[in-house]
C-alpha cells in the first residue's frame, strides 16, 4: 500500500497521520519533503506511524 499522509493542525502543533509503507525511494521523498516544508511553518510536529504496515531503512532516514 503507498504511502498517505494526513495533515491535522491541534493549536500550535501539526499532526502528520501516516499509512501504508514508508520506503527507500519515492514514498521515503515525498515523506521528507512534505515534512520539511511543514517543519518550514511549525516547529511543533507530531508524527502517527499507527496505521504505517512497514518502513524499510531507507524510510527510517527519511
């Protein structure tokens, strides 16, 4: 299952809810980029991996 990713902002501080896989390669990127650019508006992140099935060393990086 790809990867997706839900934005939900509680206050001061945006929840990234994640499902599926997060792997080495275009999921592991987008993954990173998206959070860089939500890092660029909050410093306050909170990442769910509850729904994440798998994530391979190239995910973890990311």
């Amino acid at each position: 299952m790809a990867l997706k990713v839900q934005t939900q902002i509680a206050g001061d501080v945006c929840i990234l809810h994640c499902s599926g896989r997060i792997v080495f390669g275009d999921e592991g990127a987008a993954f990173r980029e998206r959070g860089r650019n939500i890092l660029a508006g909050t410093p306050k992140v909170v990442v769910d991996l509850n729904e994440v099935d798998y994530i391979d060393s190239g995910g973890l990086v990311s």
